[in-house]
C-alpha cells in the first residue's frame, strides 16, 4: 500500500482508538487473526496453526509468515486493509455497545421516554435513546393497545443476558413505572418531602398507592393528587385512562391504615387477630362494614379488598356489621313509638267523643 494510505490508515487508527476508548493492541491482534482467516479463506488446505502474520502499526502493512518463511501472495494488501478496516467497525460497535449497556445499568429502576419501533412476535422492540430495549409479554399491560411509533414511559427493570449479548429489559406493569411517574409528576415526592410507603397495583385496571409525610403543613394525598385531580390525571392519562389509582394516607396505626385502604368504602371497623408467639403467622384483619358499604369494600371481583390486603400485608376478611343494623332498628322504633302513642292518644279521644255523643242522644229521645 502507498505510505500515504498507510499513515491514514493508522491515523484514522488512533484517532477512533481515543475516541471510542478502544485499545490500539486489542485492535491490531484482532486485526491479525481476521487477516489469516481471510486467508485460509483463499488457501482451505492449510493448517492454519502453522501460519502467522505481522501487523505493523507504524506502516499498516501485513506479512503472512509461513515457519517463518513470508508467503504474503500479491495483492494481499487489498485484502489486509477491507479486514482491518472491518474488524475496526466492529471493534467499534462493540465498545460503543458495552459503554451504553454501562450507561444503562447505572439507569435500572428509573424510567424513561420511549417510542415502540417494531414487533418481534409478542415482544415489543423499544427505542429508548441510544439503544433498543425489549418489553417481553410480563412486562406489557394486559388491556393496553400498542401501536408503531407510539411514544410512551417505561421502566427499566434490568439487563439481562440473551441470545445476542446483553439485553435492555423495560416494563409498564413494574410498579416502579407507576412511582417514578410520581416523582416526574409531584414535587414533593421528587424532594423527598412526601413518601410513597407503599404500591399495589394490577396493571391496567386499578392500584392503590400509601403516601406519608413527616413535615408539618404538607398534606401527601393532597399533593399527589393536585389541585383539581390534575396531577394524578396526567399519571392516569400515560397509562391511556384504562387504569384508576387510589392515593390513601398510610398510618402506623394499623386498624387505621387498613380502613383508609379500604377506600371508597367508609364507617369501617376492624379487629385484628392477636398474633402468635415464636412463628411467622399470616396476619388477618377481620373489617365490619355496613350492609349498604359492603359493594365498594369488596369491590368488582375483590378487587378492592384484594388490593388492600397487598397494600396492608395483612388478610382481609370482610363481615357485615350486624351492631349498625341493630342501632338503625332501635333507633327507628324510639321514632315510631311515639306517633303510636299520639295515634292511640287520638283514638281514646275519639271513642270518649262518641260515648258523649251517643248519651246525648239517649237524653234527647227521652225529652
């Protein structure tokens, strides 16, 4: 090759080596062995173990040494240079590869703006910036409809070794996603000023969400939900509107705590068992509800009590609170009962009348 080429060559060399992070040796060996796999491509009868070649990384030339002996055919500069320039790229692509998988890993449990690029059988390929990412079925939103180039957030649950090398995983059923639209959405939470305790969650349809604050003057639910619903209504606009989120204020008091989780269900009791001593018992709250709240205590399906058992830890067994219907009962006799006694009063009065109308009578008739 012509010295001019040659000092290009490794010019161009060392520029994408600093550039890229890519070391010069690493690149030149690995240029090295692709030259003499090109050529045993041309020579198949060779034992390629007894073959080398030299690389200089002053010049770029390449020398095919055969025990020592150059048997570099003619024209093998050609071929040396298109080799190298390809085992460049690829060295390239693969550094670049490794320092965005890097980039992300330092990402995983955050969430991100995305737009679906195409389908790969039930998967969806997700364009996410510098690279793809891959939101397998688990991770999709049973009832949500997806569509090319729709713009959407999703979360970044972790790297995960595949078929092709390491491999972007993002999800819009991770709980994560529904936090750090939060934290997108509400300053306070953002600040750390407001805490989410807790998320249960069935993607697409319902989730409940327990919020905390220990500052004086900042109401949590009050805050995630802004003013006129406006915050929370752009978290449930990025999920299309197919999903309805309840934000409770979490206690420590847990006979409190699980009635606030039982929203939109009100005038609760519960009673919590006592807990067992020296194991790991399932904790159970037993929740009175009044017979007209039992609907939206339990829910369409259980859903309502099934989210507040996950949100709680605790199982939930819902009972009708038979104390209320008594005192509703007593309560309306003690106001019937006294238009019983003016009726009855009325009704004496009325009999006595017609005794006295019935004497006067007699009286008239004997006159």
């Amino acid at each position: 090759m012509p010295a001019v080429q040659r000092s290009e060559f490794l010019l161009a060399l060392n520029q994408v080596a600093n550039e890229r992070g890519v070391d010069v040796e690493v690149v030149l060996d690995t240029v090295k062995n692709a030259i003499l796999a090109a050529y045993k491509k041309d020579h198949p009868d060779i034992e390629l173990e007894e073959y080398s070649t030299t690389l200089d990384k002053n010049t770029g030339e390449a020398t095919i040494l055969h025990k020592e002996k150059n048997v570099t055919p003619p024209g093998f500069g050609r071929i040396a240079a298109q080799t190298a320039r390809q085992v460049i790229l690829q060295k390239i692509r693969e550094k670049e590869k490794e320092a965005i998988i890097a980039d992300y890993k330092l990402r995983v449990g955050t969430i991100v703006n995305g737009m679906i690029l195409r389908f790969a059988g039930p998967n969806i390929i997700v364009d996410v910036g510098k690279t793809e990412a891959l939101m397998p079925i688990p991770d999709q939103i049973p009832n949500e409809k997806y569509h090319l180039n729709q713009r959407l957030a999703v979360y970044i649950s972790e790297i995960r070794t595949g078929l092709k090398g390491d491999e972007i995983i993002v999800s819009r059923s991770n709980n994560g996603l529904l936090e750090g639209l939060f934290k997108r959405e509400v300053p306070e939470v953002a600040k750390g000023s407001v805490v989410i305790k807790n998320i249960a969650r069935e993607p697409g349809a319902r989730s409940k969400v327990a919020v905390f604050s220990n500052q004086q003057g900042i109401d949590p639910v009050g805050s995630c939900v802004g003013q006129r619903g406006v915050r929370v209504q752009a978290i449930i606009q990025e999920f299309g509107g197919v999903e309805k989120i309840d934000i409770i204020q979490w206690q420590d008091d847990a006979k409190s705590y699980i009635a606030q989780a039982l929203s939109p269900a009100k005038n609760v009791r519960v009673e919590l068992d006592k807990p067992v001593k020296g194991a790991e018992a399932e904790k159970v709250a037993h929740v009175f509800v009044p017979v007209d709240e039992l609907s939206l205590a339990i829910g369409r399906d259980g859903q309502n009590v099934r989210l507040a058992s996950k949100l709680t830890d605790y199982r939930i067994e819902i009972e009708e609170d038979k104390t209320i219907k008594k005192e509703e009962v007593v309560s309306k006799e003690e106001k019937v009962s006294p238009l019983r006694q003016g009726s009855e009063g009325k009704a004496k009065v009325s009999k006595g009348e017609e005794i006295k109308t019935e004497e006067k009578k007699v009286e008239n008739k004997s006159t």
